[in-house]
C-alpha cells in the first residue's frame, strides 16, 4: 500500500505554485513511495511517474490501481526522454524532480544507506554495476581520494584513504558497521558534530556508486525540451553538491531584461526561488530527514 515508511517533502510549498490550476500535465521525476504524486492526484491532475528502483514499482502499482491518472515508467530521471511519446506526455505543465532517496530506501537492508541497520556494503539503489564495497574494497588511492574529496568534501581525504588500504589489506571490508567503525579509529576530524561522523563518506560512496551528479546533470541538459511554455521546473535538492548544480543551473539559464536568456537561446526560466525553500519548523518536527531539503523553482519561458 502507498501509506508506506516514506514522507513526502515539502508538500504544501510544492502545491502552491500550481494552487487553482486544473487537469495539469505532471511529470514526477522520482517516483519513490509515490507521496508527491498522490498529492497531486488529489488535485485532480495527471502524472506520469518514473524510477528506476524495484520498490517504486510496488507502489506505482498499487496507486494506479486506484487512479487512472497515473502512469508510471521504470526508467532513470536522467532518461526522461524514453518515455513513451505515444502517450502524448512529451511536455510537461510541471515537472518535479525530488533528489532524496525514500525512507524506504533508507529502511532497506539491501542497499545499506543507513547507520542504524548492518548491512553489507553496497549503497547502489539503481542495481548498477558499481558498490559501495567494490569502492572500499578496489579502489585505489587516488581513486579513493578522489571520491571522498568530490563527493564528501573531506578535507583529510587521503588520509582517509590510506587509512581504509591499510584496513582492507588486513581484512575485507564487507558491512556498514565494518566501515563506520574504520572511519571512527581513522583519526579525522569530521566538519560538523551535528551530523554522524560518517556522513560525508557514506555520502560521497552513495554519489559514486550511483553517478547522482552525473545523472542530475544529463536530466539538466534535455530537461527544458520537455517542459510547456509557462510551465514549472521544480528541483529539491539535499546537499550542497547537489544545489549547487541546481542553483547554477538556473543561474546560467536565467532571463535577463528584454527578455533575452543568460544562455543566448530562445529559452529560459523566471526563478522564482531567489533563495531557496526550506521545510518548516513542524515539517522538520513530524520529519527529521526533511531538515537538509532545499527546493528551488523556475518558469519556463520560451
């Protein structure tokens, strides 16, 4: 069933840039455990769903069993443009594209993203060829390095490198736990004592095993060929990384005065996101992982 483990970022700031429009046209890029596009079936639009992981499929299913609005494609938001065309879903009123992984993902003993649950190490959601074990495991010092400074922006990324060889050369590294407890006796001091110490390798082993910048960025090359006149771009984004990208994105693809787009094309977005949306206090509340999301939004002007 879609009452599932997963929660829905940012609902309500989502729904008010299209507050009083009818029957819109709505790709969700990331389909998850489907509270977004239940809301916006509640609305009475149409979506189309994509994802790539298994248990998306799940729930697509069970919800458009319910609703006839729904249709729903096992592919990458990066791919969006495989979807069948036939169905006349080539552009979009809206189009939502939510970066988080699901509490279902999370909760996934599988895939082994979380810190509370021992797993084997693996962190690839999209059953892609790459793990996070075969990173730990394989990679070499540079490559290690490499990972942990683009992706967890570790200051001491070598250090840690070198010290996960040393560990690995006595001993497969083969579970979460195994790992957490290296990067603890590593001796590096972590950015931020808000977070667990092993946020920022967990994330950067996360990016790599499933090429999220790479995948954000070729869904932001064609995204715009897919996206009605006057329609919406919405992006919610939960590291810096991440935003980053967003952020310049919509930057470099901005409207000047006179109508004339910052990227020398005859198209480009309104933002209407100066700075980004946060989740409120009492989202925060209800939804401790809604606390790091960043939700930016443009206007697609052509």
């Amino acid at each position: 069933m879609i009452t599932n483990l997963h929660k829905p970022i940012m609902v309500d700031e989502i729904l008010s840039f299209i507050h009083g429009e009818k029957e819109l046209s709505i790709l969700d890029c990331t389909f998850g455990g489907g509270g977004h596009a239940q809301n916006f079936l509640d609305k009475g639009h149409f979506v189309t769903a994509i994802d790539q992981d298994n248990n998306a499929i799940n729930s697509a299913e069970e919800l458009s069993k319910r609703n006839s609005k729904l249709s729903f494609y096992k592919i990458n938001f990066k791919d969006l443009d495989k979807i069948d065309e036939e169905k006349n879903h080539n552009k979009f009123n809206f189009i939502l594209l939510d970066l988080g992984f699901s509490s279902n993902q999370l909760e996934n003993e599988n895939i082994g993203i979380s810190f509370k649950i021992n797993s084997k190490l693996n962190m690839n959601y999209l059953n892609g060829d790459v793990t996070a074990h075969e990173i730990i495991n394989n990679y070499n010092i540079d490559e290690l390095t490499r990972v942990f400074q683009e992706y967890g922006e570790i200051i001491h990324s070598k250090k840690l490198s070198e010290f996960i060889i040393k560990a690995r050369s006595k001993k497969t590294i083969n579970t979460n736990f195994e790992l957490i407890e290296i990067i603890r006796n590593s001796g590096i001091n972590f950015r931020s004592k808000k977070i667990h110490f092993a946020t920022q390798a967990f994330q950067a082993l996360r990016i790599e095993a499933n090429k999220e910048i790479n995948n954000l960025n070729k869904f932001l090359k064609k995204v715009h060929s897919f996206i009605e006149k006057k329609g919406y771009l919405a992006i919610i984004s939960f590291h810096s990384l991440e935003d980053r990208v967003v952020k310049n994105y919509f930057k470099s693809n901005s409207i000047k005065k006179n109508y004339i787009f910052n990227n020398n094309q005859d198209w480009g977005y309104e933002i209407l996101t100066k700075k980004p949306l946060t989740p409120s206090k009492s989202e925060i509340k209800q939804n401790n992982r809604a606390r790091s999301a960043k939700l930016r939004v443009g206007r697609f002007i052509h």
